[in-house]
C-alpha cells in the first residue's frame, strides 16, 4: 500500500489535493506534530511501532485506579503544556500539587527539599532549609557564588551540571541537594549531563544577573509568571502541575483531536526504513509503504538515527547514547498511618545514602488531592523509581525482576517514609519499565543537536522532533515540537 492515508468520500477532490505528511512515532511529540501538520492543511498518517499512543505519558490500572505510568507532571517554567491542555478543552483539569514539599534522603538523615530552586540549585544560600542541608560551612562556601566572576563556570563551550555547580557553589551543595534532584528527574549523575540541555537558560542567566543564585531566582520567578502563581517562594516541588485524572488525559485528548481533524493514527506499524525520494520521502513498515510530501521522524534519539542514517549518513556520528532503564513500582496500599502525609509529596534519594536502592518515592495521593479523593481514606499510591545511567559502570542496564523490584520497593519506601509497609498492606501493585524514554544528554549534547538539525534540515522535507532534541520533560518536548513545525506554516500554505 502507498500513499498510506485513504481518501475521505465525503470530499475526495480536496483530500486528493492535500499534501501527505508521515510522522513516525505517536509518542508526545509524533502526536503535536501531526497536530501541526494537519492544521496546516496536510493529509497526515502516524505510524507507531507500539499499540499504544503516547510514548512516556502512559497510563495503567492499580487497583481500580487509573494511574499514569509515566510522566505525572509537567514544569510550569512555560506555559507550553498549560496552553496545548488549553487548547484541547482540558483547562479545567489543570492542578497544582498539593502544598506539601517535597523532601530530599542524605546519608545522614531526611531534610525538606529547599524552595526556590532549580535542579536543587539554592536562590539563597541562607534560607533556613538550604543552611540546614548544607551547614554552616557549606552556606558558607556556596555564599561565594555572590562575588565569583560571572565568566567563571559560563566561558566554556560545554559545562556539566556538576562542573558549574562545584565550581560556583562547592561540594555540598551538589552532593547533598543537587545531585539527588538530578538523579531523581534525569536518572543519572550531574557530572555527566549538559547543563544546557538539562537547564537551558541557566548559564546566560549567571551573565545577565552576575551568579547562580541569582540566575536560579530568575528562572524560578518566571516560571511562576508563566503559571499564574504567586511571586512569593513556594515548597520545593511545587514548580509542576499536573491534569485531574492523569497527564494519560493529554494523550487521549491528543488523539481525539486528531481523529476529528481527519489524521490517520496506524498502531503496531515499526517503520524500518526510510528513502529519499522525488516527491519526498517513503517510509517502509512492515508490508507496507507510504508516501510522504513532509516526513517528521519523533523517535529516541537512537532510533532516530537508525532509521535516517542510510539516507543521512552525516548522522552516524551523532548518534546519542541511550537513556538509562527507568523502572517503576507502584504500589496501592491501605494505610490509614500515610494520611499525614510524614514526606510531603515525596522524597529524592542521594546517591550515597546507604540501604536505599531507589532514586525516588512519589507519594502520588499526597501529591495529588484529586487522587487521594478517588482512592478513598487511608488508602495510598506510592511510586518508587529505579535505574541511574552510572549504576552500569558503562555496561548494560542493571535489570531486576518485578518480585526482587516489589521487595526493594517495599524496604525502601518503609525506611523513606518512617511508615512500615508490608506485603500485607499491598492492594495492588505494578512494575512499568522506560528503555530510553528519558535522553540522555551528555556533555557537549547541545552541540551534536545543532549539527544533528544542521543536517535534517539540509536534506528536504524532513523534521526530527522529540526528547533528544528538546531536551528532558514534557515542558521542553511540547514548546520544541510546536516550534519546529510552526516555522513550516508561517505563511499559510500547505506544507511540502
């Protein structure tokens, strides 16, 4: 079959005179581009490899409850999500979490997550919160941040997290508040992630406002610009918000919106090759091919590459490495001694703490007031997350199986929670595992983007979106996406 999207009989003069545009992919991203594309007046057919739409904001059944097994939340340093969730007649399910903060495991003990801050990066060194993580002599050390140089630690072409945050603000504040966020949201050791992909902004903002403290206070006030929030500081976590009934919402409003406008969604298709042709591109999966005016490819960067690369070879060299194996636990108990909520919204885990293999606990129905009214009284949904990038050594992932998942679950949500939780208590439960949903955006990241887009955009009718490109969360994937489309419909005209 070519031309893969058929002809509507209701009008098939003008359908014949639309352009066919092919997305590979129906994650987020594959699913905004489609969007885009058939607002600009193009015939569109999505192809996903999978038989399920939306990538990493999934969704599972845990004992009756319908829960998202992926992204849970969105930052609100933009208004990109808000307003697509606008856009799709969800403004009324928008939420904040609830007030409550979140907290941070150190090998010596639980301390409140610090407000105001950005990848656990402080605005003020001598909040009481930040002081009583890092102590006098580590306030003091990061206090030096004020009177640095701003050229030091945003001279250099390409930074690590750790590099930046070390060299501005010492040791303490990226063992004991930065890398347990970063762990927790990105899965990996700061040492080893861009600091422009993770938090872009971030080192421009040292130049315009002279420190990082400083540059940290900006980005956070913006953000609560762009949410509507108050200008005052707010607990730590609280920089999200979320849809009642699940981020899984997003996705199924997406898809609806995408069958009223005509698109053609194709689960379970893998496209295994793609090839240059006169009239575009045509995209080969399984038995069948289709044509493509505009092909958009929304992949991990991986495959991505794997599929342009014979018809791209520049990209072979820019391939990025794989993110890590994310795998996570969610557990329905009834617990009526988890309704004081003893961690807040949950916890980060440092990575030297001794006796805890998690990287995080989400006390989801303490996160999310909608939910704990589903759930009921004394019942409680937790989330405990698994798998950092270092934990290889270089290797393979580290797999553990759901049983040996379950037990670690359970002596490490105990021991973060200060609750004993049983087998006992369990209602239900799940293991949900992510292979490279989260990129991984190693130093010098930023730059292979730019040649990796140099390169799409030489070789005609091609878009390549996604998390790889964008950078980590559903803020940047979202406001990314809909940038690279829209400057292929500025005019009006149909895309080609």
């Amino acid at each position: 079959m070519r031309g893969g999207h058929p002809t509507p009989a209701s009008n098939p003069a003008a359908t014949a005179a639309r352009p066919p545009a092919v997305v590979v992919g129906g994650g987020i991203s594959g699913l905004i581009a489609a969007r885009e594309l058939a607002a600009a007046g193009s015939a569109v057919t999505v192809l996903e490899a999978s038989s399920a739409w939306g990538g990493c904001v999934g969704s599972h059944v845990v004992a009756g409850l319908h829960l998202d097994s992926g992204a849970e939340s969105f930052a609100t340093r933009s208004s990109a999500v808000a307003d697509l969730a606008r856009e799709l007649g969800l403004a009324d399910r928008i939420v904040a979490p609830h007030p409550g903060g979140a907290w941070v495991q150190l090998p010596d003990g639980p301390q409140e997550l610090p407000k105001t801050g950005v990848l656990g990066i402080p605005a003020n060194a001598w909040d009481p919160e930040v002081r009583r993580s890092l102590g006098l002599a580590g306030a003091i050390r990061a206090s030096f941040d004020r009177w640095l140089p701003a050229s030091v630690g945003t001279s250099s072409d390409v930074t690590s997290v750790s590099a930046l945050v070390r060299t501005r603000m010492g040791k303490r504040v990226l063992e004991r508040l930065v890398s347990p966020v970063v762990g927790g949201v990105h899965s990996a050791d700061p040492a080893l992630l861009d600091v422009d992909m993770v938090a872009p902004g971030l080192r421009a903002g040292i130049r315009a406002h002279g420190s990082l403290a400083a540059a940290v206070a900006a980005q956070r006030k913006g953000a609560s610009s762009s949410s509507g929030a108050s200008s005052g500081p707010a607990k730590a976590g609280s920089a999200v918000a979320g849809l009642k009934g699940g981020m899984n919402t997003l996705v199924d409003a997406l898809v609806a919106d995408l069958r009223e406008r005509g698109v053609q969604l194709l689960t379970d298709r893998r496209a295994s090759d793609v090839v240059k042709t006169r009239q575009g591109w045509r995209v080969t999966a399984g038995d069948s091919q289709y044509d493509a005016g505009r092909l958009v490819v929304a992949l991990d960067g991986p495959a991505a590459v794997g599929l342009l690369e014979k018809s791209l070879p520049e990209l072979s060299g820019l391939r990025p490495a794989p993110g890590p194996l994310v795998s996570l636990v969610t557990m329905v108990v009834d617990l009526p001694q988890l309704d004081d909520r003893p961690r807040g919204t949950g916890i980060l885990v440092a990575p030297e703490t001794p006796g805890i293999k998690a990287k995080a606990l989400t006390h989801a129905t303490a996160k999310w007031d909608w939910l704990a009214g589903e759930a009921g009284p004394g019942t409680h949904v937790l989330r405990l997350s698994y798998g950092r990038r270092e934990e290889a050594g270089g290797g393979a992932d580290v797999v553990m199986d759901d049983e040996s998942l379950l037990a670690s679950a359970l002596e490490d949500a105990s021991a973060l929670l200060t609750v004993p939780v049983s087998r006992a208590d369990i209602v239900d439960w799940d293991v949900v595992r992510w292979a490279g949903a989260l990129p991984f955006a190693a130093v010098g990241h930023k730059q292979r983007v730019a040649q990796a887009r140099q390169v799409c955009a030489a070789a005609d009718r091609l878009t390549v979106v996604g998390g790889w490109l964008a950078g980590n969360g559903l803020a940047a994937v979202v406001a990314d996406t809909r940038t690279q489309l829209a400057s292929l419909r500025t005019d009006g005209s149909p895309i080609l």
